[in-house]
C-alpha cells in the first residue's frame, strides 16, 4: 500500500479512497456495507454542506449519537474540511451536553433522533445548527416529533441524491479493479475532491474530547490530526497488521478515544470493513452479531470478558464442591481452561485473532484464565490524552499481567521511582501525546514536566523485559502506617475473584482500610431468599466477613482490610464505565 503523505485524517481517507475504493468501509450488523468509494464522496458532500452552512475551517463541530455508519461520516467530513470534532458521550447528562457545547463552543451539533431530547432544555449564546445524524439534515431545537420524522424522511431523500455520484464513481472503480486485478487502481480522471479542499496539516486541530471524569470534573483534550494518525500507525507497527480481509465488530462509543482512534480511524486506514452494533452489548444483541460478522478484530472494556467469564464460564468451572476443588489443582486448572478457551473463540465466530482490551484494568483470575484458554487477547494502555494508545503487545506477546511494550515512536518513564520496587508514576512523551487541555492553561502546565513529560498519574513501573506493569491510580493509592504504597486496585482485583462479588471499591476509611462491596443479589436471593429478612440479612453479613477474610489471606499484611460495607446498589459509574469513586469514600 501507498505511504501516507501527511499524517492527517484527510489524507488518511484519500488513501483509503484510491486503494480500497471497492472494498466495504462500514455498515451496521447485517445491513448492507458502503464501500470506501461511497464513504468518501459521503464524506465530501456532507463537508461541502457544512460549508455552505457557514461552518470554516477551526469552527467546533459536536458529535452527539450512538455509534453508526452515519457517525463516522460525520467525523471525517468535519476533520477533512479542517473543522474540529467535539464527540460527546450519549450516556452524558443533559447538563454536561450543554456545557460541553458551550465551553467548546460548538457552531454546529450532529445529533441522532434518539437524544435530540437532551438537547431540548440547553441555553446557549447563539444557537448551533442542529443536524440529524439519521439524515444530515438541519433541524430546530423547537422541532416537534412529528416535524422531526418529516424532516428525517425528506433528509433521507436529498442524502440520496448525493449518494448517487458515489455509487456511479463505485462502479467505475470496481470496473477499473476487475479490469487490472489491482485494488490501488488508479483515481479516475474525476478527482474524490472536485472542489479543492483545505490543506490540513498534521499539527491542526482535529478533535476536543471531554473526558468522561471519575473525579467528577470533566476537561477537553486538544489533539491534533498527527496526534490520533500517527497513533494508529504505531499500532500497526507494533501490535497487529490490519488489511481488506479484517472485519471489526464495535461494540463501543465511538465518542470515546478508544473506539474513536483504534476502532475508526485505523481499521479504516487500512482497508478493513467496520461493523457497527447499533444496539448496547447484551448476550441478546452479542452473539448474533458475533456469529454473523465472525470479526477478526474486537475491541472491549474489561466488564464485557469479565462478565463473559462470570457468568457463563466459571459456574461450569466450579460449580459444585469437586469442581472447585479440582480448579484448584494447576494442571487441572490448565486443562478445563483450554476446554473452555475453545468454545469461547467459536462463540465469537471462530476467526478472532485480536480481542483487544483497554480502558480499565482487566482482573488477574480472568487474565489468567485468557492466557490459559488460549483465547487471543491482547491488553492496552493509554489515556485519552495519549490518544489513547502508549503501550501493548499482540496476544501471547506481553508478560502475564503486564501490558506489553511501549508503541513504536512512544517513549514511557517511571517518575520519583522507588529505588527498591522500580515504581513511580507512569509519564509519557510522543506523537501522540495532546497538545492541551481546551482554555486550561494551568493544567495544562501541571501536568507536564519542564522536560515535556506528560504526567498520566497512574503508578506502575517498568518490568526487566520492558513491559509496562500498572499498579493504580497514583490519586488512588494509600500510604501505609510504616509508609508502605497500597493500591486499592490489587485488592479490588482479589475481592472480585469471588464469584458472589460483581463490584467493589476499596478506600481508606477513619484511618483503616475497607471495601465497599455489591454482591450478587440474584444468586443471595437462590441461596438465601426463603428465609426472613433479618437471617437473609445475616446471611449477607456472614458472606462480606467470609470474603474479607479470604482477601486478607492473599494480601501483604499491611493491606488486609478491617472492614466491609454492603454496596445495596450498583456502583455509579462514568460511560466508559469506571466507578465514581468520589462519591463513595466516605
């Protein structure tokens, strides 16, 4: 495949165009794809709409939708144009929609019928043009619904009419392909752009992402068209080749750097065809899609594998009392993972070679049991302000319980490093590191380093291969009595090895540690659920002190807990899915 130019999104989909013109791009789970030549002339048609709306080039641009084939449309015609991108998160509360539009001051907002409602009640300046994301068409904030599905329908129709022109360019590209048996044929005599565009340079502004927060305060990450490019290359460089023959299932937001950089732009930098699940991730809505698409590429938040491995996994593991003691003799252990390793791959259609896992960290017995299943998974670090990805390895690559190396081009330091242990906190400089937070000069400066280290507050340290070990958030960690480091997390990580425990956070509590837990009240109502409120309660009571002093025994002595709190409710958590710890430590 041809070298890229420049390190822009824009010239990211003008090579897709010309190289992959008739292969599929995206579509939905079992609707029929578009290919990269139509993707492209979508792209320019919605670009030159938004222009001839008023939207120039460095105007802000919201994103506001579940993830879809329109969505990536979106994002790559505002980008290609030298527009910025403001994805926001559906699961955002109106509040935070409204600020995020007026703190980034977004001049227009993409918006799919389903959350147009959030929108109702905001007050801004001056009002931005709202764009149906079903249709591309404009739309009013004091549009009933009845208008609305008028518009969406007449939307529908001049969306068609610019389609057309793609699908005519896709016939000759096609005929071009057959004809020569080259997928880079060349760009017919009429160019993708018969308008020029604008020039984007990789240091321009692609995207403002306001970040999820599990402190409760939310900040827009500035990065930049080299920042997210060239963290895909690096990701193709280092961890997995990508090409035609891939399909990738996203189950994720694409609002989310993750899915956004990883999911998006790199699958579609490299010709693979993108399959969007247009629904939440249930088993329901899973494995249909999975035997459907059989996708060789996923990418997942730990919750869905552990859930995965909770509940239908390990109660055939250890569901009587000579199963669970048979599970716990190794080599034993090793075999009925591998068992289970088999039928697990063929649940996700049998051609997965990269299930790749991020933005959480993942729970020891689960990871042990993906090792030993020999199911291809691979772990990922990063941040949002890295774009996301600083470190990972293909499956099998990394050390158990480590992350893996950092991407190619990617430098990773340990700060203040304890001499004996290695650790420190985790700082990073690259390509892909963002250029600022939006109008947060102070932040901004605090969390570099005079050298330009970007501090990620996350402690870990650097294994003797190399390979990234991450301990906890750096704000989460506990100082001991004897000035020991405890890390919340690896307790947590112990705790939920527990079939009864779903959810847990660990904290310090009048000087002491606890555990605030949420158990598994469908399995507490099997076991317990005939007896009377006050033994049920008892029952409850006896099974926390039981898990508490499992966990003791598996923890240093200075991290063994003195007390635990029953979590009635499920934790609080941020869209990606992190628990709200600051509204549990008490």
């Amino acid at each position: 495949m041809e070298k890229l130019e420049r390190q822009t999104l824009q010239a990211v989909l003008e090579r897709s165009v010309r190289c992959f013109a008739a292969h599929p791009a995206v579509s939905n789970v079992g609707e029929e794809p578009v290919t990269y030549a139509e993707f492209g002339e979508n792209v320019h048609s919605l670009s030159r709409m938004l222009a001839n709306n008023g939207i120039a080039r460095g105007d802000r641009v919201a994103i506001l939708s579940e993830s879809c084939p329109h969505w990536a449309v979106a994002y790559f015609a505002i980008t290609a144009m030298g527009a910025v991108a403001v994805p926001i998160l559906p699961d955002f509360h109106p509040d935070a929609i409204h600020h995020i539009i007026r703190h980034s001051e977004s001049r227009a907002v993409f918006v799919s019928e389903k959350l147009f409602p959030k929108l109702e009640d905001g007050q801004y300046d001056e009002e931005p043009l709202l764009i149906l994301m079903e249709s591309f068409v404009p739309v009013g904030l004091d549009d009933g619904k009845d208008r609305l599905k008028e518009m969406k329908k007449a939307g529908l129709r001049e969306f068609r009419k610019f389609k057309e022109k793609a699908l005519r360019m896709a016939e000759r590209f096609s005929d071009k392909v057959r004809s020569t048996g080259d997928d880079a044929a060349e760009t017919p005599g009429e160019a993708w752009y018969d308008v020029p565009p604008h020039e984007v340079k990789p240091d321009d502004v692609a995207a403002i992402i306001y970040t999820s927060g599990t402190t409760g305060h939310s900040k827009g990450v500035v990065l930049t068209h080299g920042n997210i490019v060239s963290n895909a290359i690096a990701v193709v460089e280092t961890i997995i080749q990508v090409g035609p023959g891939d399909r990738l299932l996203s189950i994720l937001p694409l609002s989310h750097t993750y899915e956004c950089t990883l999911g998006m732009v790199l699958p579609l930098a490299h010709g693979a065809h993108v399959h969007y699940l247009d629904k939440p991730p249930t088993a329901r809505a899973l494995l249909p899609a999975l035997a459907q698409v059989r996708p060789t590429i996923m990418l997942s938040v730990p919750l869905v594998i552990e859930k995965i491995f909770k509940t239908a996994i390990l109660p055939k593991l250890t569901g009587s009392w000579l199963k669970r003691r048979l599970y716990g003799i190794a080599a034993v252990r090793k075999k009925l993972n591998a068992v289970a390793g088999k039928k697990l791959r063929e649940t996700f259609g049998g051609c997965l070679r990269m299930f790749c896992i991020g933005g959480a960290p993942l729970a020891p017995d689960v990871e042990l049991f993906l090792r030993e299943a020999g199911f291809p998974y691979g772990l990922g670090y990063g941040l949002t302000e890295t774009s996301p990805l600083c470190a990972g390895d293909a499956p099998g690559k990394a050390n158990l319980y480590s992350i893996g190396k950092p991407l190619h081009g990617v430098q990773i330091t340990i700060l203040d490093k304890d001499p004996v242990t290695g650790e420190g906190e985790i700082a990073v400089k690259g390509p892909n590191v963002m250029r600022e937070y939006y109008k947060g000069p102070e932040i901004t400066r605090s969390t570099f380093t005079e050298d330009g280290w970007f501090r990620t507050g996350d402690f870990g340290k650097l294994d003797r291969d190399g390979h990234l070990v991450i301990k906890g958030r750096l704000k989460n960690v506990i100082v001991g009595a004897s000035g020991e480091n405890i890390y919340p997390e690896e307790i947590e990580g112990v705790l939920l090895q527990s079939s009864w425990v779903l959810e847990c956070i660990v904290y310090q509590l009048d000087g002491k540690l606890a555990a605030r837990v949420h158990i598994d009240y469908a399995k507490a109502d099997e076991e317990f659920g005939k007896l009377p409120v006050a033994k049920m309660q008892a029952k409850v009571d006896e099974l926390l002190e039981s898990l508490r002093q499992e966990a003791n025994g598996k923890v240093s002595t200075f991290a063994r807990l003195h007390r635990m709190i029953e979590q009635t409710e499920p934790f609080e958590k941020t869209p990606t899915h992190k628990i709200k710890r600051y509204l549990y430590v008490e």
